[in-house]
C-alpha cells in the first residue's frame, strides 16, 4: 500500500504532464466507447425495422429515399402511387402479405401514418390500452409517442400538414385516440397510426373547403364506402410494404416494377447495406482517431514516467540504499502507469456517456430516436485491460530502466 500511494504522490508532483496523459486517454477512451455504442444500436434499431420487409413499392425516385421514408420515417416520402398499380400488385401470387402506407401529416413532430391492422400484426404490437381504429379519424399512439405527448385514451387534437410542428393544422377534423401500445422497440414506438381512409377523409376535405364537426357515420357505413373507393382505384397511397412467399418474389417483381410501371421496387436489404457502407466508413475512421489518440497519449505517459526517472534518480536511488529491491521500483513505476491509465479510463468513459445523452437528446427531438445506456456495456468491459495494456505498454521500458539503475554510480556522481 505505501508503495501505491507513493506512485500516486510523484503523479501528483508532476501535475501538468499527469494531467495531459489522463486527457488524452480520456479522449481516446470516450471515442471509442461513444463511437462503437451508437453503431451498435443504430445496426440494431435498423435491423429491427426492417425485419420481414422485403420490398418496398412507391413513387420513382431514390431508392434509398424510399426505405428510409417508408420503412424508418425519417425522410420525405417520393411521391404517392396510384391505387390501380398497387392493386395489380397486391394481386402477384408470388406475395404473401402487403402493408400500405398513407402519410404526409403529423402532430407534434410525430407522424400520422395511414394504413391497416396488417403493420401492427408485422411488428406483433399489444395494446397497452384501447383498441385498433374501427373508423376514420380514430388513431392508435405509438408508445413513445402517447409518452411525448402525454395522451391516452379519449385524446383528441388535430393534424398538421406536413412533417413540421409549424405546418398549416387541419381544424375543420380531428383525430379520436382508441389505443395505445405497448413499446415494441420498433418504429411503430414513434408513430400515430390510422386507417388509409382517415388520411384520404382529411385531404379530400381540405381540398373540398368542407367543414365538418362530428364525425357519426356508423362505422358499417364508412367501411363500406372506403372499401368501395379502393375497388375504385381512384386514390392513391404513399408506399407499400411487401412480404414475399418464397425467393422467386425478390428475382422476379422488382424488376417487373421497376420496368413495367411509374412505380419502383426498393429492396430494404441491399439499400441498408450501401447505408451501413456510408456509415461505416465514418464510424471506422472515428473509431481509428480514438485509437490514434490512445496511442499518443501511450507515447505521453511514457516521456512522462521517463522524464520522471531522470528526476527521481537520486531519489529511487536512496530508496535502493535503505533497502527497496529493484523489483519494488520495477513494480512503483508500472504503479504509476496504470494509476494514469486507470484514471484516464474513468474520465474517458464518462466523457463517452455524456456525449452519448447528448446525442440522445438531440436524436430524440430531431427523429425521436435515442441512444440508450444502462449497466456496463461490453466496449466499456474491453476497454478497461486495453487501457491498462497500452499502459503497461508505455511503462515497460522506464520500469526496465528503474530495476537496472545503479546504486553506486548515482550517488557518487552526486
């Protein structure tokens, strides 16, 4: 134990350059630690959503654009589809389940998606409260969404259009929550969902310049006039999510869409791949300048412990006359690393934390999508015997120096 506080009475000493060391360190070690969290579970989070969706059909444009409006909401859609292609679609044998999607409002920075009981079966969401709409204009809270909001059962409030809180508020209708989620750690968390005819019911009224105040149509009746617009094939939607039966759906229909209609076939898996590329080229780079920093804070805690040999050389040397084995001084100076590297791990990994709350904070007002972090994590684990190795690393050749130092010729050359 004297040895212990020994070491950490010559970091003390030699604050400057202790204090450097554990701030390089701290950097290098909040890096990596931030920059492998926030990877992990973004490729988490994507791979949830996405997951049993195959194709994704809508307007003509980017693909990417496509998958990250339809899938992830969090782009602008590329346009609306007509319902006559949609149907023709929906019609393939090849396809075992599709999901249409109406959207372009919102509430409070939350989208208003149109679509059927489908997309909650897709996600297998449970109702915390409520039930499914039975009508137009009734809606279903997402749970993070009923939680923002602050809204449960028996809530009403009107949408907005467009996906900005600022946008123009449809008054003439509003929206009846019927029904609450439970968390399902997927995008339906942060959405409002309602029936394709809502969304149909709420522009078709704004482009009319109808008022209307209560919503009574028995639910039979608007059923069936919905059902029978579809048959239609006057309207439109805004995408359409594809599960297929077997693989010979994802070698034939994209390429029969992308041909043979105004529509496109976006395939989630390969354009979430180019995604993940994009992302992993920064991710990798970041994580390398972490690493990097770790390094040249090795190479400080190693010009410092040397530097502080050179000093301490009479001192270390007197230690040896009273009876200190060179062992005891190979071991205060590998002491002295780690209490370094111990204390820049620390630092490092609160440092991580924060910035990983910020980056919640922000992602949760910008996409309502955060980063969590309870418990130790497995980068933080690792983290710990890499600092310490690099470390040690550092103080070998210093420790070496300190076992090997003569006596003798010190003290006689003072």
């Amino acid at each position: 134990m004297k040895m212990l506080q020994l070491a950490y009475a010559n970091l003390r000493e030699h604050f400057l350059t202790t204090a450097l060391s554990i701030m390089l360190l701290s950097i290098g070690v909040g890096m990596v630690s931030f920059i492998v969290t926030v990877s992990e579970q973004l490729n988490d989070r994507f791979n949830r959503d996405i997951r049993g969706i195959d194709m994704v059909v809508g307007a003509k444009g980017s693909p990417l654009q496509l998958i990250l409006s339809a899938v992830y909401q969090i782009d602008n859609p590329t346009g609306n589809i007509p319902l006559s292609e949609v149907k023709k679609v929906k019609r393939n044998p090849l396809i075992k389940y599709t999901v249409p999607l109406s959207y372009g409002d919102s509430y409070n920075g939350f989208r208003i998606v149109g679509t059927d009981t489908m997309y909650l079966n897709h996600f297998n969401a449970k109702f915390r409260e409520g039930r499914a709409w039975g009508k137009s204009m009734e809606v279903v809270l997402g749970s993070a969404a009923a939680e923002r909001l602050g809204m449960g059962l028996g809530g009403h409030f009107h949408g907005t259009h467009g996906f900005e809180e600022e946008g123009h508020a449809h008054d003439e209708m509003h929206y009846d929550v019927v029904g609450v989620l439970e968390p399902t750690g997927t995008v339906a968390d942060r959405l409002i969902l309602t029936s394709t005819a809502s969304v149909w019911d709420i522009h078709n009224h704004g482009e009319e310049g109808e008022v209307e105040t209560e919503h009574t149509h028995e639910e039979g009746e608007e059923h069936n006039h919905h059902e029978h617009e579809e048959e239609d094939t006057a309207g439109e939607i805004t995408a359409l999510l594809v599960k297929f039966k077997n693989p010979m759906g994802l070698m034939q229909l994209p390429r029969f869409i992308n041909e043979k209609t105004s529509m496109q076939a976006a395939l989630p898996a390969i354009e979430i791949n180019r995604l993940y590329e994009l992302m992993g080229i920064g991710f990798s780079t970041l994580q390398a300048i972490g690493i990097l920093i770790m390094i040249i804070a090795a190479l400080s805690v190693f010009i410092s412990l040397l530097n502080s040999l050179k000093e301490r050389k009479y001192e270390l040397a007197l230690m040896r006359s009273l009876g200190a084995s060179p062992t005891k001084l190979f071991g205060l100076v590998i002491q002295e690393s780690l209490l370094l590297c111990l204390a820049g791990y620390v630092f490092g990994i609160i440092l991580g934390r924060i910035a990983i709350m910020t980056l919640s904070s922000f992602g949760e007002e910008q996409f309502h999508f955060s980063v969590t972090q309870s418990g130790i994590s497995p980068v933080e684990i690792w983290l710990l015997p890499f600092t310490l190795g690099v470390g040690l690393l550092a103080a070998i050749i210093p420790a070496i120096r300190a076992y090997r130092s003569d006596i003798s010729t010190i003290l006689r050359n003072e």
